[in-house]
C-alpha cells in the first residue's frame, strides 16, 4: 500500500510529500521546495530508499531544492508539465526575489501529461494535468487509498493564486471541476500549503468553489 509523509519546508511551510510502497520502501519526494538536509534526515528516519522526484509545478517553493537534490543522490525528476518550463529557467530569479539560496534551473528527465501515470515501487498513481496557477502544474492521485496530492491548486478554504505570468483563473476553476472532483468526495487532498482537507468538503465549504 501507498504510505506518504508531509515534511513542511521553506519559510513559505511548503507540504513537500515523502510517498512510498510500504512493500519495498522505495520512495519519491513530492515538491523538495528546499531545507534538503530535513528530507534527507526524513528519508533516513524512515527507512526509505529514494527513488524519485516528482513536481507538481515549478515555482520556487515547490521546486527550489531539486537540482540540489536530484545531483546528490542521482534523481530522476519527473513533471511537471512542459508549460512550467519557463519557471523552472526562471529558478535563479525566482529564488532572489523571495530570498530562497540559489537554485539551478534543469531540464525534467520526464515530462508528465494528462492521464499519465507514475510507479514507485509497486504502487502506481494517476496524473491530472491542472492548469490555472501555473501552465503546467500536474496532481497525483492515489486511487487505493483515496489521496490526491494537488499542489497549489486547491486549499482548505481557498485555490490557488492566478495572478503570476501563465496564471488563468477560469483555467484553475476548470480545472478543480473537471479534474478534481471526478476523483470522488471521499479523497482526502495534501494541498502546497496548509491543512488536508477533502474534495467533499471544499465543495460544500470553500467559498471558491462551493457548488460547483
């Protein structure tokens, strides 16, 4: 079964995810915005053996700890979508502007698309593309055990921004109804930031998205 561990990093307290098989203890880290020496102690701790990385977007927050972390331990880096190419070139800029340590920009060893999947260890989980706060931002879903890791496109209570270059607020909504919601009431959502919530509840609660 799929096991996952939320590790807040970066003074923007990005959820960045450990996801693994409980079978092999293989892993993935979800968004290694930064703070890399605490996901690798989080990764010791728990015994795992990692594999991957996986990007929901490339703003720095989400991605600023990848080239550090993919050179260190010989990552693949999988996602986003292409549409996030410009912000991951843009990786050095974005880090001086919000006062992150330097962070190289690269080119993901797979890029992910609308109905994809992808497999640590033996557990595989789906692929929604999600555009809206940035062009190619990407979700993982977890069917078997009812998880959605949905980066910054939906919080408890709010979505995510649309006012950076690329951004489409429209976009974003569709994407929430479309993409998200057809995942069933019942998933539990790992946001970027904040609280899980359901997809239940921010339809019946989040005053963004309530009654769609």
């Amino acid at each position: 079964m799929l096991q996952y561990h939320t590790v807040p990093v970066t003074a923007f307290q990005q959820n960045c995810s450990l996801v693994w098989c409980d079978q092999t203890m293989d892993a993935a880290v979800i968004d290694p915005g930064g703070d890399i020496e605490q996901i690798e102690w989080e990764v010791e701790r728990l015994g795992l053996n990692l594999k991957a990385i996986w990007l929901t977007h490339a703003h720095i927050d989400h991605a600023g700890g990848t080239s550090e972390l993919a050179a260190k331990h010989d990552l693949p880096i999988i996602g986003p979508h292409e549409g996030d190419q410009f912000w991951i070139d843009g990786l050095p800029q974005q880090g001086a502007m919000f006062g992150f340590p330097h962070s190289e920009p690269f080119v993901p060893t797979r890029w992910l698309h609308d109905g994809d999947t992808v497999t640590i260890g033996k557990e595989s989980l789906n692929v929604r593309h999600c555009p809206g706060h940035t062009p190619g931002h990407v979700v993982f879903h977890s069917p078997q055990i009812d998880r959605a890791f949905v980066g910054d496109v939906l919080f408890a209570g709010s979505i995510g921004r649309t006012d950076f270059p690329q951004g489409n607020h429209q976009q974003l909504i569709d994407s929430i109804v479309q993409r998200l919601w057809p995942m069933g009431d019942q998933t539990v959502f790992i946001p970027g930031h904040g609280p899980e919530s359901s997809f239940g509840r921010e339809r019946k609660m989040n005053p963004y998205v309530s009654g769609t």
